[in-house]
C-alpha cells in the first residue's frame, strides 16, 4: 500500500515538474523570443504594418482597404448610398472596406467576394454602373476620360473586399480629378504616385500597384486637409 502511495506521489511529482518546466519554456521563455525576434527583426510587420500621418497618428493598416467617401446626410438611414468624396483617391469597390481613413472612426464591415458569375446580369449592371461613374466622376475641364480606359480593378472588387492596393493605371487616371479638386498642380499629383507605386515584388511576383492609405496619408500632408 506504501509502495503504491509512494509511486502514485513520486508520478504526480514528476508530472508537475514537467508541467511547470513545459509552462516555463512554452508559455513564457518561447513568446518573449518569438516577440523579441520579431520586434527586432520586423518591428512594422509586428505591429500591424501601421500608417501614421504627420503627426504620428494612426490611420490605419497598410494591409486593409478603406473608403474616402462624403459622410451621409442622413447617417441613421441605413438605404442612403454613400458618395465618394472626390478630392481622395478612391480604392477598389468593395462592401468590405469600412470608413474614410481620414476619419477619426473606422468599422469593418464584411470581408469576402460576392461569388457572382462574370455573365452574372446582376454583376454585369454593377460592373457598367460603376464604369459610368469612374468616368463621370473623374472627367475634368481639361481631361476625359473614355470608358476603355478605365481598368478593371477600378470596377470590380478583390477576392476578400479589403485590398489596400490599386494599379498604376487606376491611380494615373485618377490625377487630373484630385489635382483640380484639392488646387494642385498636375504634375505634383503626378509626383505622388510616382512616389507610392510599388514594383512587383522581387521583380517577377505579383503586379505594379499602389496603396490607396499611404497615397492619401502623403496626399493629406500636402494639402493639410
């Protein structure tokens, strides 16, 4: 009987001794290395990838999508459509991308892709809709734009509705439209996405894009709005 409590003790002994050596190493020593590494090796990708504005703020993760648009005139009415607001650079339409970054409140509201057809007649009138209105909306006095210009990304949405990126030729066409809404000259705005077009990465993966957020972070700086 002895030998038996002695062993079940002697078990129970060694069980929480690996316990508490298993919960050292485990739950304490190897976070703090892991996080250590990682806020000295990759300190932005660590936290968040953050985008701050000149006077150090946050406004936002340079990995998620958000909206620029004018705020509601009803804004308990839930059917209002929100309009953008034309002196910003506008991202890919999505329902998944949550308020203007330059706002002080951000809220997500969905992430995903509407698995539509691409003959789908509810997605084909979406799709028309919204070239008709890149080009209305980004038409100035001294520049047109034709609905063959107009690329894809600037009317369909990302597989998870929260890309943070645009292409080039979607950022170039938006130039003449922000430059006359915020009074700048042309070839500033040219500048900035000049400055904010990223290569692909490692010359061969992905495609040219730019990020909407730090676009219009460096936009803001400029103007002071």
């Amino acid at each position: 009987m002895n030998n038996s409590v002695s062993s079940t003790a002697r078990l129970l002994g060694a069980g929480l001794r690996a316990l508490l050596v298993l919960t050292v190493i485990c739950g304490v020593l190897y976070p703090l290395a892991v996080t250590g590494i990682a806020q000295a090796l990759f300190n932005d990708q660590a936290n968040g990838s953050e985008i701050k504005d000149t006077s150090g703020q946050v406004v936002g993760s340079s990995l998620i999508g958000q909206r620029y648009d004018l705020p509601k005139q009803n804004p308990d009415d839930a059917t209002e459509t929100a309009k953008p607001d034309l002196k910003w650079f506008q991202p890919r339409p999505s329902n998944g991308l949550g308020s203007n970054s330059i706002n002080t409140q951000y809220s997500l509201i969905l992430s995903g892709a509407t698995n539509k057809a691409g003959d789908n007649p509810d997605l084909v009138k979406l799709v028309e809709d919204a070239k008709a209105a890149v080009v209305a909306d980004n038409t100035t006095a001294t520049y047109k734009v034709k609905p063959q210009d107009v690329p894809a990304d600037a009317v369909t949405s990302s597989g998870s509705g929260l890309d943070p990126n645009i292409s080039p030729q979607y950022a170039e066409l938006q130039i003449h439209r922000v430059a006359e809404q915020n009074k700048l000259d042309v070839a500033q705005v040219e500048k900035l996405v000049a400055d904010h077009t990223t290569g692909r990465t490692l010359g061969f993966m992905g495609e040219p894009r730019v990020n909407v957020l730090e676009l219009n972070t460096a936009l803001r700086a400029l103007t002071g709005n």
